[in-house]
C-alpha cells in the first residue's frame, strides 16, 4: 500500500516537472499545449478505490494549476477524468486479465490502449480548453487545441510507456 | 437510516466527485481572471522560486543569441553615444550648463529667453524664470560664452535682464592679466560691442586681452569672461583708457542662459546700500527682509534696525 503510494506520488512530481519545465512550453501552432500531466491518472491499474482515485485527480490538477496560472481549468477537467477512467478502462479490460490490471499496451494489447488513452486525453483537453476558452467565438481555434493536444499528447504518453515498460520489460 | 448510509458509502465517490469539481469550479469562478489569491498562482513564494531556479537554469540555454542581440544593441548604443557626442560638442558652443569659470559652489538656474531687444538704447531681455525659481533682481545673468547681464525686474513666473546692451547698464570688469579695473559700459550701435572706461593709462593693456568680472560686486563671481580687447582708445578726458571689447555673448543667437541665484549676498548689498544713502535703508532692510523669508516679528524687525540707524548714523 505504501509502496504504491510513493510509486504514485514520484510519478506524480516526475510527471509535474515534466509538464511545468518542457510541456508548459510547447506551443504547437500557437496555440496546441499538451497536458502530460494526464499520464499521472492513466496509470492508475484496475479496480483502483474511486475515491482515492478522484482524490489524486483533483491533486494533480490544482498542482497543475498553480504553476500555471489556470485556476480550477486543470483540476475540474483530471477530477472529471479521474471519475470516469475506471468506467473507460473496463470497456477495454481485456477478459482474462486479473482483477488489478495496470493498463499499459502489454497488458491491454496496442490497439485497445492506445484507444483507451485517446479517450481520457480527448476528455481532459476537451474539458480543459473549454474552461480555457469559456466561449463559443473563435471555436475554431478551440477545436483545434483539443484536438491537437489529444493527439499530441497521446503520442508522448504512448512514447513514455515505450520508455518504460520495454525498460521493464529487459529486467 | 441505514440503508441511506448504505447508499452513501457505496456511492461515496460520486459526493467526492462532485465537492472536488465544486472545488474546482469555485477555484475558477473566484481567482480565475482576477487572480486574486496569489497563493494558488505562480505569484506563490514557493512556485516563484521555482521558477527562479529554473529560469537560472535554462538562461544559459539561450545564451549564444542573447550574445549576439547583446552585441547588436550595443553596436546602436555605441552609434547613438557617438550622434550624442557630437550634438553635446556642437551644443557646448552655446550651452548654459557648461561654464567653465564658474566654480560648482554656485547654484545657477537654466533659462530661456523669451524676448529680447537689441537695437533699441536700452535693451532688455525677457527670460522665462521668476521668483518661483528662486530669481530675484540683482543676480547675474551669464549663457555659456560670457556675461549677459543682470536681473532687473521679476514676476512669478518671468524675470526681465538687463543686458550689457543697455545705456544704463554698468558692470564692473578687469583685465585677466593685469588685473586692471574698470567699468564696462555700452553705447548704442552694435550688438557684439561694449567699452571699458576707467582703465588707468599705466596699465599694461594688450589688444586680445580677455576682459572677465572682478567679482568685486556681489552680482558676478570674479573670472566670468566678457570679452576680448579689439581696440585701446583714449577715452574723451584723456585720462584713462578706453578699450573697445567684443563681447563674447552673441546677443543676436542668445537663447540659453543661466541665473546665478545663491551668489549675492543680501547682508552685503544692505550694508553697502545704507553707507550710500542712509534714508534708503528702512525700504532696502524691509525689501531683504521679505526676500529673505525672515521670520522675525514686525516690531523686533523695526527695533533691529533702528538700533541699525543709530549705529549708522
């Protein structure tokens, strides 16, 4: 329990960092932005208590804001991803895995991951660039950053998990 | 009851959602836009460090361009020092700030003419300083080149200068090698020419010799330059001197000129006033007075200078 507790708190500053120092200044087209941050509740295996999963949503969303100066964009868009991620990851559980599965692309398959990535990247850049824009005028410009961010930064997680897991995986 | 509990706890994640995005929103309601809490925004001492330590950090990254703008802002910088300098070196000609005999224990106050005469007997010339900057008649008036006069009348905000160019003008003057006095005085006709008279026949006078202020008045400090010696002439008694000067002031460009304000002395010219004329020294000692912004009551004032009158008289 603890362990997996200092696991994800790491991952959680490993991923802040990441953000606030490299994603923070990327500005794809002007105006695409990608929030990495996410990868932090992505992470999060099977069966996690819904509670404590909403709890470290909202954390890593203020913690975002803060150093961002969005108050409330990033935290409202993660609690919202963290209340939904156990329902997006049952739809793509595969059937004969255990009860706590972490999702990566060897558990999940390629395919399904990265579709239940998609998912939760197109829900938080959605909620977060409407709450950015807070309007409908130049909804152009906003379509374009969820899209682009959703894409982009699927891409990123998916590359880190590559990182990762076929590190894991050589061990 | 306790099914209601029941339904709480199984459902408990859906209240925590909903607090947490209340949260959220609140959050982006209140500060959003006004930022008016600093602590959740990067205005947070420990996010300001933060970014502190980063931004120490990644300056070196872009440390080749900053170099290169660095070296380009400063190649126009070097460009206009160099426009500046020659504007200063064409600007010194007719400068008020740069007198090179007056010693810096004088305060002076800039001024620009607003009108002035110079073909008229007695010319005046009108500066745009008055009281409110501290001019007050009887100071002298000098522009970068020499002497230009001294103030005659002033106002709030305007003084009026008697120039070298007006009949009744009179300032006293020395040679700067001989050290030679005498009185500068002007007579009608040009602008750029003024007559020392009172020079005793004995002294050595040269022409291109440089008539300065002997600072035996309390109006000019003593070295101010005046003009140049064009020609020694007899005066009309034959008894003294007259030297033709070329006054370095160009009257007819003059523009900038400066007031010597602190260089007077009020104690001075009141004791100077009442050993010429004892009748004149109630209105000279009230005119000081107020001009000195003495605080002395009404009656004490009077007892001083009747005590004054006695020891005068």
């Amino acid at each position: 329990m603890s362990s997996t507790f200092l696991i994800r708190l790491i991952r959680l500053f490993t991923t802040l960092i990441f953000q606030v120092l490299v994603f923070n200044n990327i500005h794809l087209f002007g105006y695409i932005t990608p929030l990495v941050i996410g990868y932090m509740l992505v992470c999060f295996h099977h069966n996690t208590s819904r509670t404590g999963l909403l709890v470290w949503g909202f954390v890593t969303g203020i913690l975002f804001d803060i150093f961002s100066n969005t108050a409330g964009m990033a935290s409202a868009a993660c609690t919202l991803m963290a209340m939904l991620q156990p329902t997006i990851l049952n739809l793509f559980a595969p059937r004969d895995a255990s009860e706590d599965f972490t999702p990566s692309f060897l558990s999940m398959g390629f395919f399904n991951y990265l579709t239940y990535v998609l998912i939760l990247m197109f829900l938080l850049h959605g909620v977060f660039y409407l709450l950015d824009a807070f309007t409908l005028v130049e909804w152009s410009l906003t379509i374009m950053a969820i899209f682009g961010g959703t894409i982009l930064t699927t891409l990123i997680i998916i590359f880190i998990e590559l990182l990762v897991r076929s590190k894991k995986r050589k061990k | 009851m306790r099914a209601l509990i029941d339904l709480i706890i199984k459902n408990q994640h859906w209240f925590v959602f909903l607090l947490l995005e209340t949260i959220s929103l609140a959050f982006l309601f209140s500060y959003n836009g006004y930022q008016k809490s600093v602590y959740f925004t990067t205005a947070n001492d420990v996010v300001g460090l933060t970014y502190d330590v980063i931004s120490g950090i990644t300056s070196h990254l872009h440390l080749e361009e900053e170099n290169r703008e660095l070296e380009a802002t400063n190649e126009n910088l070097r460009k206009q020092l160099h426009a500046i300098q020659q504007q200063m070196i064409a600007m010194q000609q007719d400068s008020t700030k740069r007198l090179p005999a007056l010693s810096p224990q004088y305060d002076v106050v800039s001024a620009q003419v607003v009108n002035m005469t110079i073909h008229r007997p007695n010319n005046l010339i009108t500066i745009n300083k008055g009281e409110a900057d501290g001019i007050h008649p009887e100071m002298g008036v000098v522009c970068s080149r020499g002497v230009v006069g001294i103030v005659y009348m002033t106002s709030r905000h305007y003084s009026i200068v008697m120039p070298i160019l007006n009949t009744n003008s009179k300032i006293s003057c020395r040679l700067h090698n001989s050290e030679h006095f005498g009185s500068l005085v002007w007579q009608r006709g040009d602008a750029d020419i003024a007559y020392v008279t009172n020079i005793p026949r004995h002294a050595p006078v040269k022409v291109k010799e440089i008539v300065e202020t002997n600072g035996f008045s309390d109006i000019f400090p003593a070295g101010l330059p005046i003009g140049i010696v064009q020609k020694i002439e007899d005066s009309s008694d034959g008894m003294a001197y007259m030297l033709r000067v070329k006054l370095f002031a160009n009257f007819s460009t003059l523009r900038e000129v400066s007031v010597i304000t602190n260089y007077s002395s009020p104690e001075r010219r009141v004791l100077e006033m009442m050993s010429e004329n004892p009748e004149k020294q109630d209105s000279v000692l009230n005119s000081q007075e107020k001009r000195s912004d003495s605080i002395h009551v009404s009656t004490t004032g009077t007892n001083e200078k009747s005590v004054k009158n006695d020891t005068v008289r």
